[in-house]
C-alpha cells in the first residue's frame, strides 16, 4: 500500500535510496559530491551536480574540466571535511591530509590516495536549467583504475546517512545489454 505525501514533490526525490560520494577536483581543491552519475558510454562521460553557490561551481565554469576520485569507507573523515569546508578559505588537501597528484589530460590535480579509480574530465556540457544544482557533463579523457578493484568499500550517501556499498547479491542479471558496452568506432 502507497500513501500520497501531498504537494512537497521533494519528499519523492528524498525517498531515493542513495548516491555514489566522490571527490571532485578541480584546479588545487576538492569537493565532496552526492550528485553524480554516468550520462553516456559513447563517448566515455559522467555527470556531476554542483549548488551554484559552491567556490567548485566557479571554478569548474573558469576551467572547464574537472577530476573525479573515487573515495573509499577508510576516507570517510576525509570525505567529510572535503564536503564541510571550502576550498575559498582552506586548502583541503592540507586539511584532509590528501597528497595532490598531476593528472595526465587536464590541468587539475587528481588525489593520489583514491587509487581505485580516478577519471580526468573536459566539460562538454552544463545542462541549463533551473534547478537547484548546475549539472556538468564531463568527457573522460584518462582513466586510472586499480587493477585489484572492488566496488564493495564505495560509499554512498543520502539525507545525513553513509553506507558502504558492500558486497554484491548475485553475480549476473539476465540480460545482456547490462554487460554490453559499446564504444566509439567498435562494431559491438
Ligand atoms: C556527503 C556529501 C555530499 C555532498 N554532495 C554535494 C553535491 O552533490 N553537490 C553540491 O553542490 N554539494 C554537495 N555537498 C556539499 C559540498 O561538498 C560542501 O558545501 C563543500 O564545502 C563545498 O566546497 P567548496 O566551497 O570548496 O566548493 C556534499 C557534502 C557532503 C558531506
């Protein structure tokens, strides 16, 4: 049984089970950020959303690019003081005992203690409309993956709570086009 919750539309979108946290870089800071998903695997690229009100929001318009770090539950004070704090007022890489790393296509460092997975980003596109966060669309142009990679020690994040991605249920979906990724110029 459903019950209708009225006019706040917003408690539908609380109801949401809960994001992927990770890091964005740009230039020499770093934000903690909930809003985040894959929009297109041809070509390779994500999405992040940012408050306009955010010193990241500038920055990410002034350099068109932006780091993606994957945090893991271990960083979760890290996370934190990445998404209290800002980088207008505080280095956070100081503040969060976080080691700056070149990065191989754009100009912004990438953080060298999220080695699962970090992804350098040209903006391609920021969706213009009204709406609380400003959505960049960022082509990936390098990938650094760890080779020994599990998803289990991710975390997510929803309305004040931290979970830990934790272990998977099965091992595989019946349906193929879940595994088939098809990328530029490939017949698959
Ligand atoms: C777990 C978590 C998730 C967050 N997700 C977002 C987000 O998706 N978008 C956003 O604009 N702010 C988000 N924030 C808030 C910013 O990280 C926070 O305001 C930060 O201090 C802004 O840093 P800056 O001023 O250096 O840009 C989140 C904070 C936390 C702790």
């Amino acid at each position: 049984m459903s019950k209708m919750v009225g006019d706040n539309f917003a408690d539908g979108i609380m109801a949401l089970p809960s994001f992927p946290v990770v890091l964005v870089t740009v230039d020499q800071n770093i934000m903690t950020a909930a809003a985040f998903h894959f929009y297109s695997f041809n070509p390779a690229s994500v999405m992040v959303g940012i408050k306009p009100d955010k010193y990241t929001h500038g920055l990410i318009q002034e350099k068109g690019e932006f780091g993606i770090n994957i945090p893991t539950v271990d960083m979760l004070d890290k996370v934190q003081i990445c998404g209290s704090l800002s980088g207008k007022n505080e280095n956070k890489y100081a503040k969060a005992g976080l080691t700056p790393k070149r990065s191989n296509k754009i100009d912004s460092f990438i953080i060298a203690e999220c080695p699962p997975v970090n992804l350098e980003c040209k903006v391609v596109h920021r969706i213009e409309y009204e709406g609380s966060h400003s959505w960049f669309i960022g082509e990936i142009q390098q990938v650094h993956l760890a080779v020994n990679y599990v998803r289990d020690q991710a975390l997510m994040f929803w309305l004040g709570q931290f979970r830990a991605v934790g272990g998977h249920l099965i091992e595989g979906a019946d349906n193929s086009e879940l595994f088939t990724v098809s990328f530029r110029g490939s017949e698959a």
